[in-house]
C-alpha cells in the first residue's frame, strides 16, 4: 500500500494503527514522506508489535527522531 505524500493526519493514524492489529494480508507499507512525527509513530509501533504480516515499511522523510528509531530498532 503507498501512502506516500499523502500528508496523514493523526486520526487517518489511529485507523491505519487499528487496521493494522489486525491484518493478515498487507506486507508492504509506504509512509514516507508524511511528516510523521514520533508521537504519531508510537501509535505505529504500538500496532505493528501485533502485526506479524507486515515485512516492509517505508518511513523515509518523516520527523522521526532517534528514540522512535530505537523503539523501531527493537520491535524488528
């Protein structure tokens, strides 16, 4: 799925997050470029500890900082 540019806002977020507790299909996901930020990604991070589907994601061009990396770093 590519959601790139597509400027997510935190609700679109906490649905995508929902969605993706529960999905046995997707396995690629494109965020990248969104202007995502670490609060935002925990939501992500939160979702993707239950997600055993997914095998690739794209976060590139957020405003990731370093402790989000770390949270990332350990869930892989």
């Amino acid at each position: 799925m590519n959601l790139k540019f597509c400027f997510l806002k935190f609700d679109h977020i906490k649905i995508l997050s929902d969605a993706l507790r529960h999905n046995k299909t997707l396995v690629k996901l494109d965020l990248s470029n969104n202007g995502l930020t670490p609060r935002v990604g925990s939501y992500l991070i939160e979702a993707l500890m239950e997600n055993i589907y997914l095998s690739e994601i794209n976060f590139h061009g957020n405003q990731l900082n370093d402790a989000f990396a770390e949270h990332l770093a350990l869930l892989l």
